[in-house]
C-alpha cells in the first residue's frame, strides 16, 4: 500500500504536466488550493492574458 501525504492545502503555486495536459495547483485564501487541469493551447492562452492584464 502506497504511503499518503496529509492534505494541508498550503504550498506554493505549482504546475505541472502530466499526460496530455499541465495541471495548475494555485492556493487560495481561506485555505485549500484551486486545482485545474488545461490542455497546451488553453495553457498558452492564459499566458497570453495573464500577460495582457499584467501590462495593462
């Protein structure tokens, strides 16, 4: 049987690509963290934004 991390919800921002897809690990306020799965281009996409609002 596989050992088990605990569940603490704190960490860092983090992706990571498994598969097909990146996964992105994002904490948020109140504890907990917002996991979403995005293929390649919707990942390349929200570069593109982030970006945009970042110069903006």
């Amino acid at each position: 049987m596989a050992a088990q991390k605990p569940r603490t919800g704190d960490g860092p921002m983090e992706v990571t690509k498994e598969g097909r897809g990146m996964v992105l690990r994002l904490p948020v306020e109140g504890g907990g963290r917002l996991v979403i799965e995005v293929s390649p281009d919707e990942a390349g996409e929200l570069r593109d934004i982030l970006a945009a609002a970042l110069e903006g």
